[in-house]
C-alpha cells in the first residue's frame, strides 16, 4: 500500500435538509478523526439521485452541506472536504466493483427493501447499485475506518465483502475497512414515529429536527414528539418515544440515562421535553451562525470544492492506476 497515514473517509448525501441524526450519528464526530486520520469528507451527490431529485435543489444542497460540515467545525486546512461528482474515479471504481458483487448481496440491503418501498414508482438499478458506490467511495481512498451511524453498518459491511473478494483474485489490491459507530447518536429516531429511524426526506417535518430549525421550531416539535402514556422519565422497553429523547438530551449534554433519570424524578414530560428543545436549540446555534457566514461566500466555498477535489483526485488516481493494472486494462 502507498500510505503513510491511516486514512479515515465518510459522506452525507445533498438529499434534503440535514438532521440532528446526521448531526449526533455522523457529522459532529467527523472532526475527532483529523489529527490521528487523513480524512476524507464527501458530500455524495451522486448517491442523492438514486431518487428522483430537483437539480436546482440538488445543486443548492450541494453548497449547503458542504457549509454545513465547516459549520460543524470541520477545518478545512486538516480534513478533505469535497463533492463526490467532482472526482468520477468514484464512478469509474464502482463499475469495476459492481462486476465483483453479487445479485444476491445487494438484495439483502435493508436500506434498498425500505427505499424501494418508498419509492415503488422508481426501483431503478442506480437505488440497488448503491452499496457499490458506497464501497467504491470507501475504497477508493484505502480507507481504513468510516465514521457512519449504525444505519449504514450493513453497507461498511459488504464493503468489506467486496474488497475481500477483489483481493482474492487481484492480492493487496484494497485496504479493508472497519465502520465506526459513535455509542452516543447511534440511532436517532423519527419524533413521531420513534420505532423509525430519523431520515432528512421524512415528509412530515414534524418527525425530524433540522440542523438548521430556529429555536422556536426545535422546541415546537420537541413539545409535539410522541412519548406514552406513562408520566415518568425513565430509559426502558417499550418506551420508545422517551428513549428516543433522552438518548437526544444524552448526545446535548453528556449526561447518563441514569443522571438524565435523577434530574426529572418527580417532574412531567411537558418539563423533559422543553429542557431537551432548549440543549437541542443551544447548541446548534452556533453551527447556524457561522453555516449563514459560510453559504454567503459563495466563490469560497466553490473555490474549496475545487481544492478539496485537488487534493481528493490525487489518491483517487493512485488507487485507480493500480486497480487498472491489476485487472488488465490497457495503460497508455
Ligand atoms: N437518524 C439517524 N441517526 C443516526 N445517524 C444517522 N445518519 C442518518 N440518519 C441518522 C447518519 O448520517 C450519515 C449520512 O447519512 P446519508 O445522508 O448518507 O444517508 P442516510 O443514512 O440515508 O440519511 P437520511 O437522513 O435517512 O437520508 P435520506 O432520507 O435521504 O435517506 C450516515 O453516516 C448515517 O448513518
């Protein structure tokens, strides 16, 4: 292998509005890997249209996610931050990987049942495909770890199926990959369906907070989540909604589920659900102050595109250069 870093790679798709499940599940760990990782932060747009997508929203999400990820304190003097449509080595890698992956393999994905479920009108082969993509994502830099919420466990998962199987017949050809679930934010859940997860194209936006929701907002639909009808605050089977929000005020505050139960003993659930749409507004107010900063510079942000998809190229063609060899295309 040509490393001579680990190297740490995660995305989020421009599929809509970001969440507070992307946020605690995702976003907000990406930046404790950047002093012990090369890191590579990719904003997947080309996963994004695995669903009908409108390609002027598209191209506005685009900008937003990426001022989102510096928002949420992602340097980018110490993380690759780019655009995924930027560097077609992407493509071109999941091509190759497609001919190594199975019809069996990609019917098994849960994430592919529950889209094309969701979108019966629309089962096209790009939405089964998927999980190749992520793997040629992954690959593609010899990642060595990728940050993801327990939700795309399975997709890590057959990455390492993939590469392991390339492997065998090209040896040393991909590094392996590990997935790494943040304990806190593993799972956060719709707040008015809580057995579901929560998802940025839920329709009902009443189900989902968004990283950019003023504060009024937050505790609106912290006030309306749905809980039981049971009165105490307390972590148990069954309790789904109340899981749900305190695994949320857990994430905010650091506390314990057990510190979280001491401090409401003896209060109602109007007093709980306040408290955690005021930790929940609190702390993405600044994230939103300097998201509005950044989405104002528009050239900055293109011209960090630009140079996140320098710097991303690079590897990209190191990996593929190899690949190529391996399999026997013809260099010239
Ligand atoms: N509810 C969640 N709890 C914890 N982590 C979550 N993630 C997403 N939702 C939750 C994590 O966020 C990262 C980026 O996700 P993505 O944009 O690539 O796709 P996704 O998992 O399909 O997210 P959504 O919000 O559900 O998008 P849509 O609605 O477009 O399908 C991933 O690491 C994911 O685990």
């Amino acid at each position: 292998m040509f490393k001579d870093q680990k190297i740490c790679f995660s995305g989020v798709q421009p599929s809509g509005n970001l969440t507070i499940g992307n946020y605690l599940g995702a976003i907000r760990n990406f930046s404790l890997y950047s002093e012990q990782y090369k890191t590579f932060y990719c904003v997947v747009d080309e996963h994004a249209i695995t669903v009908r997508q409108v390609p002027a929203e598209l191209r506005r999400r685009t900008y937003e996610t990426l001022a989102l990820y510096m928002a949420c304190g992602l340097d980018p003097e110490k993380n690759t931050l780019y655009v995924q449509s930027h560097v077609p080595e992407h493509a071109e890698l999941a091509w190759i990987l497609n001919c190594y992956t199975m019809y069996g393999e990609l019917s098994r994905m849960t994430q592919f049942k529950d889209k094309s479920a969701k979108h019966a009108d629309n089962i096209n082969a790009g939405l089964f495909t998927y999980p190749v993509l992520m793997a040629a994502d992954i690959l593609l830099y010899q990642t060595d770890v990728v940050p993801v919420g327990i939700d795309q466990k399975q997709h890590v998962e057959l990455a390492r199926d993939i590469a392991n199987r390339f492997n065998s017949v090209f040896p040393d050809a991909l590094t392996i990959p590990e997935p790494i679930i943040s304990k806190s934010g593993m799972k956060i859940m719709s707040l008015a369906e809580p057995t579901k997860k929560m998802s940025k194209s839920d329709e009902n936006v009443n189900a989902v907070v968004y990283i950019l929701d003023d504060k009024d907002t937050v505790i609106r639909k912290f006030r309306r989540a749905v809980t039981d009808s049971d009165t105490c605050v307390r972590f148990a089977e069954g309790k789904d909604g109340i899981n749900n929000l305190m695994t949320i005020y857990s994430c905010f505050t650091g506390k314990t589920m057990e510190e979280i139960e001491h401090e409401f003993d003896g209060k109602g659930y109007g007093d709980f659900k306040l408290a955690v749409g005021e930790v929940c507004a609190d702390a993405l107010a600044p994230v939103q102050a300097r998201y509005t900063e950044l989405l104002a510079d528009k050239a900055g942000l293109e011209a960090q595109m630009k140079r996140g998809a320098e710097e991303a190229s690079y590897y990209a063609r190191r990996t593929m250069s190899k690949i190529r060899k391996k399999i026997g295309f013809v260099s010239l």
